[in-house]
C-alpha cells in the first residue's frame, strides 16, 4: 500500500514538474534579474530556473532516501547484536544453573559417602563392641562354673 503511495506521488511530481518546466518556457516568462550560484551566473527563463529546482530537489531527496536506508541497516545490525546478546545472556546462565547443580549433586554425593562411612564405622565398632560383651560374658559363664565346682 505504501508502495503504491509513494509511485503515485512521484509520478504525480513528475507531471507537475513537466507541466512548470514546459508552462514556464521561453521569451515571455525570461528571468527580469539575473543571480549566481556559487559564482555562476543564472539566466534563462522562469522554467528553466524551475528545472533547476526540482534537480537539487531530486538530488536532496535521493540523499535522504541513502541517510535513511543507512540507518535503517544500522538499527538492523543492533537489533540483531542486541537479540545474540541475550542469547548469549539465557545460554549463559543456562550453562551456570547446570554447572551449579552438578556441584550441588558432587557435594551431595561426597556427604552421603560420608554419611555411608560413618554409619559403617559406628555398625563395625557397636559390632566390635557387642563382640567383646559376647566373648567377655562366655569367659564369665566359664569362669562360674569352675568357681562352683571348688
């Protein structure tokens, strides 16, 4: 839509610039003063001073249209450095979240290792430990009778 705007509006400057230029021609319409520009002496007629004018129009319009286009394609490739940015960032962090619970489950695993160790340390030493009643009450039955005996 904005595409067929913008061709009607120029081929509709285009007309108007024909129609000045053609309009504005010959003896009748001559420039009554003469001017310079930049040190060069404009003469002619009205049309053609007309003509002139819609050149550095063109000319004007066509630099804007590059400055525009220039910075359209900068705003692209900072949208674009902007969106690979935050890719980064969220891969990043995903990376860190996974990181931080491989150490979480590394830490759980060293604790429960030694949780595991400990409790077979306290089994082996109760069970030492109820060893050495067992053999001391055998030696203690043992004993008994033998002091009866005499």
């Amino acid at each position: 839509m904005i595409v067929i705007l913008g061709l009607l509006l120029l081929a509709a400057a285009a007309i108007i610039g024909v129609a000045g230029v053609l309009g504005n021609a010959g003896e009748a319409h001559a420039l009554s003063d003469g001017f310079s520009v930049f040190g060069y002496p404009v003469t002619g007629s009205t049309g053609e001073l007309f003509l002139y004018g819609i050149v550095v129009g063109a000319v004007a319009a066509f630099g804007l249209s590059m400055l525009l286009a220039g910075a359209r394609r900068t705003s692209r490739r900072g949208s674009v450095a902007r969106s690979g940015l935050k890719q980064s960032r969220r891969e990043t962090a995903a990376a860190n979240a996974a990181r931080d619970d491989l150490i979480k489950q590394r830490e759980t695993a060293a604790a429960n290792a030694a949780r595991d160790d400990l409790i077979k340390q306290r089994e082996t030493a109760a069970a030492k430990a109820a060893r050495d009643d067992l053999i001391k009450q055998r030696e203690t039955a043992r004993e008994l009778p033998a002091e009866h005996a005499q």
